[in-house]
C-alpha cells in the first residue's frame, strides 16, 4: 500500500463523525472534549482531499488552524470550503437579498432567541416568515464582518463565531458547510464581554517610554 492509502486507512475511523452527516441537533456553544490522540493535519487534509473533486491545497494548508485547532481535523473538511462559505454569507448579509441569504442555510435551523429559548425550524418558508426577527440588524452586522481568521472550531460540531453566536456546519462530508445555528442569546453575550473589555482598556493607564 501507498504512503496516502495507509494514512485514509488510519484516518478514516477518526474521522468519520466528522465527514458525515448526523441526526443530532448543531452544537449551541462550544463544548470541551477529552485529550485523546489527535491525527496529523496533513493526514486529515489527505482524507479531506480524498473526498473532494477540487482543491485548493496551498490554501488549505496556509489556513487550516484557527481557535481550537485544525479545521480539516475538527470538521471534516477544508478551510477553502469554510471560507467559501463565509464569503457567501458576508456578501449576502451585505446585499440585503434575503433570498441570498436564506440559501446558505441549513436545514433543520436551530434559532436561540435572546432569552434562551430554542426553535428548531424545519422549512425554508418558516425561516422567511421569521427572517427579520433571526437577522436582525446585530446578527446581519456580524454576518458581514465575518472572517475565517476569526472562527474557531469545536471537534464534530463546526465552526463558530462570537462564543456560538453562528455556527457552520458541514452536512456534507469533505462539503462546504451551511449556516445551522443562530444564536443570539450567545451574541448579546459576546457584545457584553466586548462593551466591557472596551470600558477596561480605556481605565488602563498609558505607559511611558
């Protein structure tokens, strides 16, 4: 067998939650897993590439750890996938086309509003018919400042923004993934810590040379 033939073999049991679709609802926030032995970012890039019809390897590879870890790792696909798709929502948050935005959602859509409380949204029409209360203009801010320098990752759960504020999620093994969390009980909380490490930076006292 060939170098890469013996690194899919070995990756594939590991990875395999993370390629593949699953009926468990996306993660809310981020959640600690147990130390266990982690495979190689390049053997976890080989198994994502195996899968995918195009590539863009030097890419992935310049962009593959973020906040958590590797992206190939964790989710099971490339970075070039979830930067696609960070594009693809940054610009249609920024276009004020619903309809642009409303396809780059995953079904089942879980919305958390700001008081905790959960919906689980299985048609695309039902997520229109609530579109202005799920985007409003905080969550459609941050949509449009989305950047994949700034997302971190959680083993078999995605990607995500702002303490779980959006989640990205692969659906699709090695696939690009699709919005399936909105969370804006977790949004509030990060402009929280963000108002408040603003007002404890500006009572820093300025240093001299």
């Amino acid at each position: 067998m060939t170098r890469t033939s013996l690194v899919l073999a070995a990756c594939s049991a590991a990875l395999i939650a993370g390629c593949a679709p699953t009926d468990e609802t996306p993660a809310e926030r981020p959640t600690e897993e147990p130390e266990a032995a982690e495979p190689q970012a390049d053997d976890c890039l080989l198994l994502v590439w195996s899968n995918q019809k195009e590539r863009n390897a030097r890419f992935d590879r310049d962009h593959d750890f973020v906040d958590g870890g590797a992206i190939s790792c964790a989710t099971g696909t490339s970075a070039s996938q979830f930067d696609a798709a960070i594009q693809a929502l940054r610009e249609a948050a920024k276009s004020g086309n619903k309809a642009r935005l409303l396809e780059q959602l995953g079904l089942p859509l879980l919305y958390i509003d700001a008081q905790g409380e959960r919906r689980e949204i299985d048609d695309r029409a039902e997520v229109e018919a609530v579109f202005d209360e799920i985007f409003d203009p905080s969550m459609l801010a941050l949509l449009q400042r989305l950047d994949l320098s700034r997302m971190s990752v959680a083993k078999d759960q995605g990607g995500y923004f702002e303490l779980g504020a959006l989640w990205l999620v692969v659906d699709q093994g090695s696939g690009r993934p699709r919005l399936m969390t909105v969370n804006r009980q977790a949004l509030d909380e990060a402009l929280e810590a963000a108002r408040d490490q603003a007002e404890r930076n500006q009572g820093d006292p300025v240093p001299f040379d």
